[in-house]
C-alpha cells in the first residue's frame, strides 16, 4: 500500500495595517535604504517551507511599495483592525493547507525560525496552530510587560500567556534572579495555522482572558484548543517606537 500524501501548502501571509498608533507608517520607514516590509519580506521568502509570501494591506501607500520591490499582495477592508482578521480575510481566497501569519513590524525575522514552526504542524496532523518561544534570559525583559510571556507543559504545549511574570516563584523572594532559578519563555508572535482553523477561531467572538491581557491567542485556549509551543534560539524584535527604530537601526549597523 501506498502511504505517500502530497506535502501541504504552506503560504505566509503578513498583515500590514498603515495606522499605528505610536508610529504611523512605521512599515514603510527606511532601514538600510529599504522599508521595513520589504526587510520582512525578503526574510519571509527565504524560509524553505513557504510556498508562497503575500502582503495583506489595507492602504495603497503600502500596496504600492510592496508591488514597487516586486511583492504580492492582497488589498482587505480597513474595518479590519487585527492582524489575525487580516491574515484570515486573505487567506480566504487561497489555495492553501497551512496558512503562516508573519509580522510586518518584525524586520529582523529568521526564516529558519519559521521553518520550525511550520514543522510542527508538518510533523503531527493533530496540531492546528503553533507559534515559536525563547528563553528568556535576563530581569529586565522578564520584568517587561511588552514582553509576552508563556507557560508551557512538558509537551511544550501553552498553558497560558500573560504580560505578568508567570509562573511566581514563592520560594524566591528576589525577583531579580527568577530567571536564573526557572525557565520562563518569552512569546514570539508568529503563527502557523490550519487554514481552515484559522477561518474558525477568526469567528469567535473576543473571549474574557483575551480582553483582560489584550492577548488574542488566548481566545483559542479559552475555546478548549491547545497551541504547540516551539522552543527557539532565534528572537525577533518589533518597531513599535521611534526608539524601538533607533534601536533597530543600531543592531543591523553591528550585525
């Protein structure tokens, strides 16, 4: 008998909202004479498992830049407002298996990293979404509230996602080396959906953890799903400020 099945196909979507709050256009700001988008992009391409990359907009300034590089992309309402909306109004018209949500604010994104993560779901047909962590190794991003952090089970399975330090360690008074005494991950925000899952977590309506952190994840295990967690090496790192761009600016400069 022949146990051979075709390969899925793996597209990457990146969302691609012009209106940010604490920095307008931030995709098209300049990084090395390049917008940020394409930065993303050009990473996003590289990854071996996707078959494809498309940019979900909906503004024609960021359409046009994308197109300008020689991009794909796909124009969606702009009574959309999150990025997973976004991802899933364009995944509708795809012709894919595995649909990739790759943040557009993230220029400095790994295609390797992607690649694990899409293996996850490659690798055991019972997982319907995964999304990649790291360990988290110093107080102050411990500390961050921006910084998402997770706790997973010994399948490397979430358990849950908070701004907050999770776990608390009890026994430890000084918070300064919690994370020398446990292992706390730090939430990376790329997924890896089933489309078709995808379609339906999109049609929930906003669960209550989810508005308390502000974490949309968090409707899926409110729901009963689980989400595989994958442990990184890689990191990536948003533009969310003109400081966070400055910063960025300094990193690609050393590297």
């Amino acid at each position: 008998m022949n146990n051979n099945k075709l390969a899925p196909t793996v597209i990457g979507v990146i969302p691609a909202r012009y209106a940010s709050k604490r920095l307008p256009g931030k995709l098209l700001l300049e990084l090395r004479g390049k917008p940020i988008i394409e930065h993303v992009y050009e990473g996003a391409k590289k990854a071996r498992l996707l078959s494809d990359v498309i940019v979900a907009t909906d503004d024609e300034r960021v359409s046009a830049a994308v197109t300008g590089f020689g991009g794909s992309v796909v124009m969606t309402p702009l009574t959309i407002q999150s990025g997973s909306d976004r991802v899933a109004y364009a995944a509708k018209n795809l012709q894919a298996d595995v649909i990739v949500n790759i943040q557009g604010d993230e220029p400095l994104i790994k295609p390797e990293m992607i690649d694990e993560t899409v293996q996850a779901l490659l690798d055991d047909d019972l997982v319907v979404v995964s999304t990649p962590v790291r360990k988290i190794s110093s107080r102050e991003e411990l500390s961050d509230s921006n910084v998402v952090k997770v706790v997973i089970d010994e399948n490397e399975f979430a358990l849950y996602f908070s701004r907050s330090i999770i776990p608390f360690l009890r026994s430890e008074p000084n918070q300064d080396i919690w994370h020398k005494r446990h292992h706390y991950y730090k939430h990376i925000g790329l997924y890896v959906y089933r489309k078709q899952f995808l379609l339906t977590f999109t049609q929930w309506d906003s669960s209550p953890l989810e508005q308390a952190e502000q974490l949309e994840q968090l409707r899926i295990l409110e729901h009963g799903h689980r989400i595989r967690c994958v442990v990184t090496e890689y990191d990536s790192f948003a533009v969310d400020t003109p400081e966070d761009l400055e910063r960025l600016k300094t990193i690609m400069t050393k590297h």
